[in-house]
C-alpha cells in the first residue's frame, strides 16, 4: 500500500443528547474519513468517558467513493475526549489531533478534523443547456477573520483548473437529531458557473483550500492528495 500523508481523517464529530421517557442520553455523532487501502479494515474511536476511563467503540462503514470511505455512528458514546484509530492489514493510522486529542467540552459542542473539511460535492445539470456546475459546503475552523475559502476543479483531469470563491453561509450544522450551533466552526458555500465540458473522463477532480490572508498560510483538503473525483452525472454526490 502507498500511504504518503495520514490516510485517516476525522471529518465531524458533534456532542449531542436525547431524552427517552425522561432520561438525556448523551452520545457523540462522528464521521472519519479514511483512504481507501487494503481490505478489511476498521475504524474505531478511542475514547475518555466521564469517569476517566479509556474505552474504544467501533464506527461503522457507510459509504465508499473509489478511493475513500466514509466510516460513521450517530450513536457514539459521549466522548470528551478522542481520537480516532484506523487499522489496515494489522497496521494502525492515528488522527489524534496531532497528539493533542479531540475535545469536545459539552453537549452541543462540535469540532472538525482538520482546519477545513469538504462537506459535500454535488453535480447539477442544466436542465435545457444541458450544462453542468459544483454546488457543495466546507466546514472551516474559524482560525481568522481576513481568509478566502474555495475550490479548484477540473473537468478535463487535470490538464486545466479553475478556482472559485466559496461564501459564508453562518455557524449552523446538522446533527444526527437537531441543529448545532458553533461559532468556532463556519460554513461556506460554493457553486461553480454552469458551462458545458468533455464527456470524457466522466468526473471532476477537485480540491477545497483555506487562505488564511493574515499569515500567509494555506489548508487544504484534497482526498489524501488524491484530490477528489465526483462523477458528472447529475446528482453525483460526495462528502
């Protein structure tokens, strides 16, 4: 297996409750994506429960786009403080928040796995010209004020790239129950101009980047420097 950056990502993970016939169960939503290596491989949380105690529970498999997948529970256990193991072929990947572990101090609480994550991708067709666009979310840490939010995509893999400024849309994310909201994490929404573009591949490349103008620095999001593909067809739809 070729594994040159982290192949292991935790993409959201929100701290909610529920009450059943009275009682607030508290548990944590969590989704982690992770390169697509070897099978069969697993993906847990490895958690610190109330109490004190290190405790692992499994996050199961939900959907796989190629050359990643997308493991999720939406019944975790409450977990103040994690990080995520993914094992391949008897070899274990850590996200661990840089050795710092994820926190997620109360209920309602949410955190993202790096400082932006692609949400979603979705290809829309015109339903007259026949031409097509990206619409989707990325969710950034809310690190700067003066920042540019985008993507870059390509519908001829990769011989040409465009760049497209995303726009800020609010502190609202969706749990597994209710909504969140965070001041500490943003949305930004994005949708590239309709035109028409070769049959041939039949995807789009793409990447999602974080410019932070004060300090000069760059995040990106680019599927394990895979970058992402979304196939053209209407109604295609990563996350």
């Amino acid at each position: 297996m070729d594994v040159t950056v982290s192949p292991v990502k935790l993409k959201y993970a929100i701290a909610q409750s529920v009450e059943i016939d009275g009682v607030h169960i508290a548990y944590t939503y969590i989704k982690v994506k992770v390169q697509n290596l070897e099978a069969p491989k697993t993906v847990e949380i490895l958690y610190k429960n109330p109490a004190g105690l290190w405790l692992t529970a499994p996050i199961d498999l939900a959907s796989n786009y190629g050359d990643y997948d997308v493991f999720e529970s939406i019944n975790a256990p409450y977990a103040p403080e994690f990080a995520i193991r993914y094992t391949v072929d008897g070899v274990d990947y850590w996200d661990s928040n840089y050795g710092n572990n994820y926190k997620l101090i109360s209920n309602n609480d949410n955190t993202i796995g790096a400082n932006l994550i692609l949400n979603k991708a979705t290809v829309k067709t015109d339903i007259n010209s026949g031409s097509l666009c990206l619409e989707g979310e990325i969710y950034v840490k809310k690190i700067s004020f003066n920042k540019r939010i985008g993507i870059v995509f390509s519908g001829d893999d990769g011989k040409s790239w465009s760049e497209i400024n995303a726009s800020y849309q609010g502190v609202e994310i969706e749990g597994a129950y209710d909504t969140i909201f965070n001041p500490a994490i943003e949305v930004w929404k994005f949708k590239t101009p309709e035109q028409n573009y070769p049959v041939e591949p039949d995807y789009f490349r793409l990447a999602v980047y974080y410019k932070n103008d004060e300090t000069g620095e760059a995040y990106w999001d680019n599927n394990f420097g895979q970058d992402y593909k979304v196939s053209k067809a209407s109604g295609s739809t990563i996350e």
